[in-house]
C-alpha cells in the first residue's frame, strides 16, 4: 500500500519544479493529483506523463495571483473528484528586491502568490473538509529565508514569514477538525525557476549549480525530489498527529555560528 492510496492531492504551483517533484511522488504513493499552474504546456506535459504511468490526474490553469482563481483550483478538483483530501502550496514568487528599491507593485505581486493564494487556497480546502466533516492535510511549502533572508529577498521575506504565520494559526483553528496543516522551510534547491532566477538577477553560467554546491555543506543543492518525499510523509497519515509545524528543511543551522 502506498502512502496516499486513493487520497485525492492538489497540488497548487505543482507544474515545475518542486511541485512537480511533489505531483510524481505523490502519484507514487497511490495518489489521484491535480497540479496546478499559469501556463499550459508544462502542465499539461506533466499531467500526460503521470497518465502514461496509469495514474488519475488532472491539470487545473491558473493565476494563483488572482485570489478567486487560487480558491477555484479547489473547486475544479472537488467538482472532478468530488471532495479534496490534501493540499500543497508549492508556488512561489523569488523576484528580487530590498527594503529601500521595491515598489509597491512587486510588494503586491509577492503577497499575492507568496501569501495570499495559500490563503484562500487553503480557505477553500477547509471549507470542503469541514463540509464533509472529514479529516485532511495540508504542506505549505515556504522557505528558510523566511526567519530573515537575504536583503534582496525583503518582499519574499515578509509574504514568507506571514505564510509561516498563517500555518501555524490555521493549523491551531482546524485541530478539532482534524485537519493537520504543517510548512516546510526548504533552502537552496535546484529547479527550473532557481536556474531562471540565477541567470536573470545574478549573472550565473552554466556551472552555477556545481560552484554552488561546492560551497554547500552537503555538496550539493536542495533535491527537489527528495523535497517531495519529506511533504508526502506530511500529507500521509505516517506523520501521525504532527501539526502546526514548520520544519527547517535545509543543511544550513539557525543560529549555528562559526
């Protein structure tokens, strides 16, 4: 048996990268998974590669900076599926910008992918659980930065840090539900969008993965699949009755100093 057997997953910024990672793992464990994302093709390819494997999944287009259409990715899958078990928010804005150069527009592109899709994601994943007075699951999927990060990232920092925030006080509201709700604060990980994002704002060649990871306790970045493994055990009913958690998932120590 696997972890999730029959377990119906969304998966919310699930088309690339780290959700992606999620959507396969997912499947693995017995799954039927919906991912979600902005364009079309990386989804729909994903979507058609778990069906090849036998799997039910769907893909669901959406801007997830459009609060009615984060809400409405849960509704898709409810009316597909008809109830949603667990759900992972795994989008995430990393455009660049300090205290004193950010503009109130990207300020707001953060909130709105970085904080407020979980949020009403989240609001309409309850709202179907507490409906079917059935027990769930979700993983936000947050960062390390979130305790303080780098001054570039000031506007991913303060959406994170209140994303954070919010795991914890939706996972206390939902405890008599039954509803488990845990984060995971991942670092440094190689995905399509860390590649774009380390060309675009850092300059970085073609090798800037192996001298990051020479740098790097481990040898080596975040993995995003081993990433999708640790929020499978989350969403599975192997994690017990941990809730309100947001785990450090990363090689770097708070507070450890050299």
């Amino acid at each position: 048996m696997g972890l999730l057997d029959d377990k119906v997953v969304l998966v919310n910024g699930g088309s690339q990268g780290v959700g992606a990672a999620v959507a396969r793992a997912a499947v693995r464990e017995g799954a039927v998974v919906a991912v979600s994302g902005r364009r079309a093709e990386p989804g729909e390819a994903l979507v058609a590669e778990l069906a090849g494997q036998g799997a039910k999944a769907m893909f669901v287009r959406a801007d997830l900076a459009d609060a009615g259409q984060a809400k409405d990715t849960v509704a898709q899958v409810v009316r597909a599926y008809g109830r949603i078990d667990c759900l992972v928010n795994s989008a995430g804005l990393t455009s660049r910008g300090t205290l004193l150069d950010t503009t109130p527009e990207l300020f707001d592109q953060h909130i709105a992918i970085n904080l407020k899709a979980p949020f009403f994601a989240m609001q309409a994943a309850v709202a179907d659980m507490v409906r079917r007075a059935e027990p769930g699951t979700i993983v936000n999927v947050i960062t390390s930065s979130a305790h303080g990060g780098q001054p570039f990232l000031a506007p991913y920092v303060a959406a994170k840090a209140g994303l954070m925030g919010l795991t914890r006080n939706a996972a206390h509201a939902h405890r008599w539900d039954r509803i488990r709700i845990n984060g995971l604060n991942i670092g440094w990980t190689a995905t399509e969008g860390e590649d774009a994002t380390q060309r675009a704002f850092h300059g970085a060649g073609d090798d800037w993965r192996e001298q990051a990871a020479a740098r790097l306790p481990m040898g080596k970045l975040g993995q995003p699949d081993e990433i999708a493994d640790f929020v499978v055990l989350l969403l599975s009913d192997r994690s017990g009755v941990v809730t309100g958690s947001v785990v450090d998932w990363d090689q770097n120590v708070l507070g450890g100093l050299d």
